[in-house]
C-alpha cells in the first residue's frame, strides 16, 4: 500500500534503484536489507527507512485501533450495569412508594378507629341509659378483641 506510493515518487527520480519496490517492506529478510545498504543509493536507504517507518507505524495504530475497541466494549458494558441498576432501582422505589402508601393507610385506619373507640368511650361513661351502655359496651369489646375471659369479667356472654 504505502510502497506503491513511494515508487511512484521514486520512479520519477534520477536515478533508478535496486530496492525491489513490489517486495512487501515488512517481509524483507535480513540479506535483502543488508545487500540494500550496502549496494543501494543514499535514496535506497532513506526510502527503506520510510518504509520501516511506516510499517511500525501501522502496528501501533492497528495496536491502538485494539486498544481504541477494548475500551469502547469496557464502557459499553459499564453503561449496561449502570442501565441495570438504574431499573433494579426503579422497580426497588416502587415497592418502597407501595409499602409506604399501604403503611400510611394502616396509621389512618388506625387513628379512625382510636377515634371511634375514643367517641364510643366517651359515649359510654357519660350515658345513664343501661340499654345503651350494654350495647356500647358490646362495641368496646368488639373493637378491642376482648377475649372470652375478659367479656366475662365485664359482664358480657361468650357466644
């Protein structure tokens, strides 16, 4: 690739050269190299010397291309972990926003029913009627879940 170009330059030189043009530079055995220096023109060398330059040039951007891929597939697996965690943490709020929402409704019922057992309370210490009082009471200990021994000891009948 690069020593068709240098021949074209070189053909259109003074001098006509020794320097095997269509031999690919890389694959040059020590012989050829040696026999070049010391045959060849001051033109033979330099135009070896480019060569060379340019064959080490191309490993380091073919080693650097591999380089250049590597690190493109380290970030793009990066980018997938952080893609990963991003939903995992989605999905975990969700649960939370859920757990809480019901946790909420839990302390509203609960402050709803310490409400009413506080007006049925309030209602039974306060009303003379007996009839009432027995139907209230009835209501506290649904409410609180007496057990049997306690609706006993309050007067109550077990069912």
């Amino acid at each position: 690739m690069y020593a068709s170009a240098y021949q074209s330059e070189y053909q259109s030189g003074l001098e006509v050269s020794t320097f095997p043009i269509e031999t690919d530079p890389v694959e040059l055995t020590e012989d050829s190299v040696t026999e070049i220096l010391t045959k060849g023109s001051v033109k033979d060398t330099k135009l070896m010397h480019y060569v060379e330059q340019l064959a080490r040039k191309d490993v380091a951007i073919n080693s650097i291309r591999r380089q250049k891929k590597h690190l493109e597939m380290q970030i793009r697996k990066l980018q997938d972990a952080g893609i990963m965690k991003d939903e995992n943490n989605a999905q975990e709020v969700a649960i939370l926003k859920d757990k809480i929402a019901k946790l909420e409704r839990g302390m509203s019922r609960e402050n709803a029913n310490v409400e009413y057992v506080k007006n049925v309370l309030f209602q039974y210490l306060t009303t003379v009627d007996a009839t009432a009082k027995q139907k209230m009471l009835v209501a506290i200990a649904t409410i609180l879940q007496f057990s049997p021994e306690e609706n006993k000891k309050v007067g109550l009948r077990t069912k």
